[in-house]
C-alpha cells in the first residue's frame, strides 16, 4: 500500500486501527518529499527532525488510547503562518532568517489537534501573486505538468497535496490564493468566511481579506480541518462569535431542494474548454434534483479594481514594519510585486487621492456586497469556473503585474465580499490539466457549500484523478 | 507705559492645545502586556503585538476605551454612537509596526469645553473649546548608548502600545495664564476619573501648544484717530497664516515660558513686517528658549484609513448614559458645592479640590465635627476646618480627620473664665492703660479693640472677644 495515497479520513481510519503508525505515514511524505521536491519546490522548509519526533509522539498518544481529530497526520503549512521555533519567511528573502517566538492561532490549533508539520509550503512572496513566480526561493511546479504554473498564492500548499506529498495542507487566501492554485493543482480547496479562521500569527497580506483554510484530496478532509481552525480567537478582533456548525457530521445531508445559481456575468472570458467542464459538472447537479438559476450579478471585472486598490493599500501599510532594524534582511531584499503593491498603495493613500481611490473602492465594495446579499435571496449557492483558465505555462506571470488579478477574476468577488468557497476538481482538459470548479455561498454558509461538493465528488471520480509523478 | 499696551494691542495670541495623557491600564492597548513599565529593564514588558512581530494583531482594551470616553464626558463632549480605529503611516525606528493605531475622523469624543478665567484676577469666564479626544497607543522609546565603545541607538518596546489619550483643543486661548488653568484643570480631572497618575515626570502628560498671533486691524488709525480706547475691529475668526508648534513639553511651567517666548519671538518678527516660519520648535530649558526642530512646509501626509484588523464600535445611547452617571463628581463641581455648602471663598475650595484625597479629607473633618455636635459658630466651623488644613498644612496622612478636630477644638476652646476674674484683669488693665482709656472716653472708640487685646494678653487664654468687649465697655461707662 502506498501511504502517500491516503486522504486524511483514511489515514485517520488506519491510524487508529494501529494498521499503520504516524511515524511510518510521516516516513512515506518526507520520502515522496525528498525524490519529487527537488523538482517540485513545494516547500521553502522541511522540517524532517521535528516531524519525525511528532510522530513518534503521536504514535505513543495513540498507543494510550488518546483520540484526536489530527492525531499523527503529516499536514504542510504555508510558509506565512508564524511557527514557533521554526523559520517563517512567507517566501520573502526579507524573512530569510526571521524564526518567530509564537504560533499562529492556525498553527497552534494543529499542534492541539495532535498535527505533525512536514514543513513550510512555498508561495509568492508575502502572497502577492497567482502563480508562485514572485518567490524568493524558486518557482513551484504544478505537478501534472512541470512545465506549469500550480497558481498562487498558496501554490506549495497546493502542489504538495496534488503530489502527495502532504496528507492536506494549509493555504490562506487574499482574493484566489487558496481555490486557485487548488484549481490548477487538481484539489481540493476551501476559503471559509472571512472572520471564521483566525488570522493571528499569519504574516499579513490585505488584513481585510486574508482567510485561511485547508486545501486537501477530499472534501470531507476539508470538512474535517475546517472543524479544527473555525471559530472566534481572543487574538484576532475580527473573528467571528458566531459558533461554528458541524461541518463534519453535516457533510453527507441531503441537498434535496437546492437552488443552485448560475450568471453569465461569470462565463465572459472563461476558456470554452473550461466552461464545458463546468456545465457538465452543473448537470450532474441537475440529475441529483438541483434547481438551476440564472442570475444576474455585477461583473467580476469591478471586484479586479476594487481589490486592486483595496489590497494595494493594506500592503503598503501592512510591509512597512519591514524596515531592516530589527529582524530580517532590510529593504532592498523586497522583490519587484512587493515594491510594486508598496507603490501602488502609498499612492491611492496619499493625501488628495484617498477619495478618489481607496473610499471609492470601499463603496464599490459595499455595492459588490449587497449585489450578492440580493443574489442570495434567489439562491442558495452560486457555481462558476474558478479560474478562466488551467493552469498557465511557466514564466507567464512574468512582465504581467495584473496576472494574478487575471487568473483571479471569478473568485475576487466573493472574497472582497468576505464570502466563503471551496474549489473542486472536475476533469481534465485534453492537455491533461485540472479543471476546477468553485461554490460559493453566503457568509458562515460553510457547511452549506462543503454538502454540495460533497455530492458532486460521491456522484464522480475527477477527485481521484492523480498526476503521474 | 500707554504706548506699550498699544503695541501689545496690534497682536492677539492664537493658542491652541495637544495633550497626551497616557492611561494607568493594567495592560496595555492592544495587548495583554503590563503596561506599567516606568523604570523597568528594557524590553521585558513585551509581546509579538507590541513588537509588531508579522502576523501579531490588535485587540482593543476595553477598559482603556471606557475611561477614554469618561474622559470625553467630563470634558463636556459629545459621543458619538459609531467610532473606529486608524492607522496613522509613518516611520521611526521606536515605531513598531511602520504605523501607529490612532482615530481619524471618528474618534470617541467630539466637541466639549473647559471654562478658565480670562485673566489673573478676572472672575470672567472663558470657554476654551476642546475639538476632540481619541485613543492610541503610545511608540517605543530610543535609548541613546555606548556599548563595546560604539555609539548605538537602542530601542525599548516596554512602553510601545501603552494606551495614550489625546486631547485636542480649538485655537481659543488668549494668553499663557489661560492655558495653565486648563492643564492644571486638565490633569485634576484625569485624576479624579482615576484614569491616570498625570504624573508630569513620568511623563504621562505631554503637551504641545501651537501658537500664532494674529494682527489686530485698527480702522480708527487709519482714519487718522488717535483714540485707543475704541474697540479694535478686528477679523475675529480668521486665523494667522502660520502656526509654531512647541512639542513634547513636560511641565506647565515650560509651557507657560515657551508660550511667552514665542509670543514676544513673533511680535518681533511680525513688527518687521514678516510672517513666522511654519515649523515644529522645542522648548529648550537651559537657554530658556525654543529651537527650531523641523519645519513643515505643509501638514504630514500619514495616510490614514481604517484600521483593518479591527472591526467599528458601537455603542448604544444607554451605554453612554451608564458611563455618564458613573462619573464622579467634577473638580469644577466639587468647587461650587464646597463654595455653597460650606461657605468657603471659590480661593480656599480651589485649594482644598485640587487632590481629591484632601477633599475627601476636608469633607470627611466637616462630618466627624458635626457629628460630635460641636456648635457651629454663626457655621463658621468648616471654614475654620479649611483653614486650619490649608494654613497650618496639616499632615493628612498621619491626622485622621477625627483628631484633626480633637487638635481645632483644643485650640480654639474658649477660656471658661468666671466674670469675677475676668473683671479684675479688666481693672488691671484699665489701670495700667490710662492714656488708651482717655482717648476711649475723648471718643476714639477704636481704642476699644487695643483694650480688649491686652486683656487678653494679660488672661493668657483664649477667650471669646465679645465678651471681653462687653465686660470692658459696662466698667468704661
């Protein structure tokens, strides 16, 4: 049996069964790691040592009887959530030596859940970007192709779960960075409400948006990590009190009823060999008794401008403690994106431009709220493509400072609008390139979205769809 | 001396007011911290939050918060409902996070006032506007050393997120005595809140005035006038077109000398027919002057916006009701009823509410007088009992208020003397003071009082000088 095949229900299965032990599960992902990372640069860090004595840890709780719900599951975490002890850098050589003294609420639950880390997932630097290419330390390979792009942010996080490397992984999402490199790779992808995961410990982004989540083989091991980070943290003021529901109990109920809601406003510019795979994906819901809705929403291309600004804006504030005085490389070890983003959001925060830009934006982004507040009263979810596109080759984000925005168009709606999605499979186009397909629903409507995805994996088999590595 | 004041006349001050005053939280803004760190070791009251580590996150205090608002209700403000936080963009290496989490245009409170008098010696009221108060954390601090034979510069993070209150006043001041009441009133009130020590040498207050003159326009001159007296025509409301900002004074004194300083510094400059440079200046107290520390040729863009990692407050009319009725009584209040209740001069009520510990003393010594039932002369006792307290600056640490009057009565009991003798000494007296009595009989019936004083000179006891008086005029006649 091949252990790296394993989704995180399985392992969890057989782990408690003792047919396996942690440590031999944690073995199999630090081997797959070390024959396909040198190709694959998914992870910046990997902590072999740690994880192995985690494991052997984990083994014993086992051992005494002790049940938790990631107890001995070799999980990687993107590189922007602060580990104690063990160096976080968010892809950015700016961080290159930075080891926080603190967990982040993420990571810290994890630890609870009784997780062993493999190591620190690859990403664009400090998140800023939809293809992996801004890292400092090398450009991830999609797995399916290596001559591709796995997407981005989250693009480690992404390509180690599509390879097997990781049993799930831990991504966080601005406006795509988890559902779309989860797209490209092939998996699995969930961007909970904003306020519903703890962002403490998670080097920021655009604090208005930053989410994190679970990028994993099944939907269910979604279900299962959601379960563990959703809820209120007395570290982070926008969390929400709103208690979280039963994602994992839930995730086979029934979806009789459903309207499902479609828009062409969401088809413009969609890759017609995508756009096929979505509409067949919308008639397996149609079989399984789903009404099917047209609405209309307001055009994704506003969100792109809205985000532009909004995210801009935040990061130059969000980069300035970067200053070279206390911990870190200085300045001048800032990439050209993060240089670009500083620019861009010094400008639109400047004196005589603020009313122009950032409060403009602010108000398009109220409208893109209430357009989908009213979009929910016809529907109970939304469904479109994830991406315009697969997977694009590599290099292609180079000399395009707008590409993430690009690949990111039909997901930076519902993120400006602090709403909650999940990324499925749904084939492959004829180059053999994922397909993804995403569910969006309104605010704390997780459990909502994760049935529906359910359903569609129990009723089809693009989920276990493997690259051959 | 006339031509002085003329020249006085062609400027007004135009004085405005920016006060920190840092709270005594148990922890610190946004973070569970300590924040009383004064005097402690560098960098042991610290955390990933107010380090400003990557991904550390605010959480507001909300006792800071609440006192902040108490604030804004005692100085007469409005609350507004909705308020939030900013950021406010700048860069100092004592600056953790690049930015620092202030209020923007929603701050907690908005519009009050504090009334001081127009002048030394003036009972005219003058209402000093206060434009806002709104919370934000306190920076870092550099430390200056030499280590290993280098000079370095050190950063300390203990009072990095400590909550800070600023309070902001509209340019109503007219002269330098007017902005020493406000500050004295200021910090009495922060500390009878009980919101913070106002200790000027920790530097919980620091105070920046900015000050201008504006050129009071003389119409009657022009028309060839020479009458001085008429009421100068002046643009009121019009502000100067340049304002010196005197920063991070530590003292009231140092305030009111600057002040001065810089109004005589800009008469010289305006008399010459030119305009004050716009700049920030420091008071510089061993040259007793101010220096000229950067000069803004126009305001810092600190590009503020919405504090992200913090949601909008609101609060509900009844909350500000509950916080309102929980405000204890008001130096400016305590004042007036010690004035009417006591019968004191607004002199001694003043000096008695500066410390709430000795108005509390003072009015704790009232009570336990009238409760032992000692007869209030004509109610004169608990001005004696003021007296007594502010003149003889009794130890209130080591008197309880009860043996305080033990000592009063003692002192001031009047001799039980029996008429007899009293008369005797009144016959010695009258004896041993033939030319005083003459001149009481030719009519200068002032005299009197001398006679009654060497009575009691010659009793040797207190006793009450009316009686003294009576006794002696019935021998006299």
């Amino acid at each position: 049996m091949d252990l790296h095949t394993l989704t995180l229900t399985q392992a969890k299965e057989k782990l408690a069964k003792k047919e396996i032990s942690s440590v031999e599960l944690t073995r199999a992902y630090l081997d797959r790691i070390k024959t396909l990372d040198q190709k694959l640069n998914a992870f910046v860090t990997v902590t072999e040592d740690e994880a192995l004595k985690n494991a052997e840890h984990a083994d014993k709780l086992i051992a005494h009887g002790e049940d938790l719900p990631l107890l001995g599951i070799p999980l990687a975490i993107k590189d922007n959530f602060s580990t104690k002890g063990i160096r976080t850098t968010a892809s950015s050589k700016v961080l290159d030596t930075y080891v926080p003294p603190f967990d982040s609420t993420v990571v810290k639950r994890l630890k609870d859940a009784g997780m062993v880390m493999l190591g620190k997932a690859n990403m664009d630097a400090w998140a800023h970007g939809s293809s992996t290419e801004t890292s400092d330390f090398g450009t991830t390979k999609n797995p399916w192709n290596t001559d591709f792009l796995p997407g981005g942010s989250s693009g480690g996080s992404a390509a180690a779960v599509a390879a097997n490397e990781s049993v799930a992984s831990i991504g966080s999402e601005t406006a795509g960075s988890i559902r779309q490199p989860a797209s490209w790779c092939g998996v699995v992808g969930l961007k909970p409400t904003y306020g519903r995961v703890s962002r403490y410990g998670v080097v920021a982004m655009a604090s208005s948006t930053d989410s994190p989540g679970p990028i994993t083989k099944t939907v269910e091991d979604s279900a299962r990590i959601l379960q563990i980070l959703a809820g209120v943290d007395v570290h982070d003021a926008t969390t929400s009190p709103t208690q979280p529901e039963n994602y994992v109990a839930a995730i086979r109920d029934s979806i009789q009823g459903i309207t499902i809601g479609i828009s062409d406003d969401y088809r413009e510019g969609v890759d017609p060999e995508v756009q096929a795979k979505i509409d067949e994906a919308i008639k397996v819901y149609e079989r399984l008794g789903a009404k099917i809705k047209n609405i209309k929403l307001f055009s994704p291309k506003y969100a792109i401008a809205v985000y532009t600004i909004l995210q801009r804006s935040e990061v130059s504030s969000n980069l300035a403690r970067y200053d070279g005085i206390r911990y870190g490389n200085d300045r001048s070890h800032f990439g050209d994106e993060a240089k670009r983003r500083v620019m861009l959001g010094t400008y639109t925060l400047s004196a005589g431009y603020y009313d122009a830009y950032y409060k403009k934006a602010q108000k398009v982004r109220t409208i893109i709220v209430e357009d989908f507040t009213t979009a929910f009263k016809d529907v109970d979810i939304i469904i479109s493509a994830t991406s315009p596109s697969a997977a694009l080759p590599l290099g292609s984000s180079k000399n395009h400072p707008m590409f993430g925005e690009m690949a990111d168009i039909l997901v930076e709606p519902s993120s400006i609008a602090g709403l909650p999605g999940i990324n499925i499979p749904v084939g492959l186009t004829q180059a053999g390139l994922p397909v993804g397909m995403q569910i969006m629903g309104p605010q704390w409507s997780e459990k909502k979205i994760l049935q529906v995805a359910q359903k569609f994996e129990e009723e089809t088999e693009f989920h276990t769809l493997k690259p051959s590595l | 001396m006339k031509n002085n004041d003329k020249q006085y006349n062609k400027y007004t001050p135009v004085i405005g007011l920016e006060v920190h005053v840092e709270l005594k939280t148990n922890s610190k803004m946004f973070c569970r911290c300590s924040a009383d760190y004064f005097g402690n070791k560098p960098n042991t009251h610290t955390c990933p939050v107010c380090l400003g580590l990557p991904g550390a996150l605010p959480v507001p205090n909300k006792t800071a918060i609440e006192w902040c608002m108490k604030i804004g209700l005692a100085l007469n403000c409005n609350l507004p409902l909705v308020s939030k936080f900013d950021r406010k963009n700048y860069f100092y290496p004592d600056l953790a996070k690049g930015y620092q989490i202030s209020q923007y245009d929603e701050p907690f409170a908005l519009g009050g006032y504090i009334e001081v008098f127009k002048e030394k010696g003036s009972q005219e009221i003058k209402k000093i506007g206060i434009t806002r108060v709104h919370m934000e954390e306190d920076t870092g601090k550099l430390v200056h050393e030499t280590v290993d034979g280098k000079k370095v510069s050190l950063i300390d993070f203990n009072r990095s997120g400590v909550p800070l209150v600023e309070i902001v006043t509209e340019p109503d001041f007219e002269n330098e005595y007017q902005v020493v009441q406000y500050l004295q009133k200021l910090q009495k009130i922060v500390r009878y809140l009980d919101v913070s020590n106002a200790d000027m040498e920790k530097g919980d207050m620091r105070l920046e005035p900015n000050i201008s003159l504006r050129t009071i326009h003389h119409p009657e001159q022009s028309e060839g006038s020479t009458d001085s007296s008429a009421k100068p025509q002046n643009d009121k409301f019009e502000l100067p077109n340049y304002k010196v900002e005197v920063k991070n004074i530590n003292s009231f004194r140092f305030v009111e000398k600057a002040i001065l300083y810089e109004i005589k510094r800009h008469q010289e400059i305006l008399d010459k027919g030119e305009t004050p440079v716009q700049e920030t200046r420091g008071w510089d107290e061993a040259h007793q002057r101010t220096v000229s520390q950067r000069i803004k040729e126009e305001a810092n863009d600190y590009r503020y916006f919405p504090e992200p990692d913090i949601p909008p407050l609101k609060w509900t009319q009844n909350y500000i009701e509950q916080l309102k009725s929980s405000l204890p009584e008001l130096p400016d209040q305590k004042i007036k009823r010690f004035e009417k209740d006591f019968a004191l001069s607004y002199y001694d009520a003043e000096i008695l509410t500066r410390d709430i510990l000795l108005a509390n003393y003072y009015e704790e010594a009232v009570k336990v007088n009238q409760e032992l039932g000692i007869k209030n002369q004509e109610n004169k006792y608990p001005k004696v009992i003021a007296n007594w307290i502010i003149n003889k600056k009794v130890d209130t640490e080591k008197t309880p208020p009860s043996q305080l009057i033990k000592q009063i009565t003692q002192e001031t009991k009047v001799s039980e003397i029996s008429d007899e003798d009293l008369n005797s000494i009144i016959d010695t007296v009258i004896s041993e003071n033939k030319k005083a009595v003459d001149d009481f009989k030719k009519g200068h019936e002032n005299v009197i009082m001398y006679l009654v004083g060497q009575v009691m000179k010659t009793a040797r006891q207190k006793i009450a000088p009316d009686r003294v008086k009576s006794l002696l005029l019935a021998r006299l006649k």
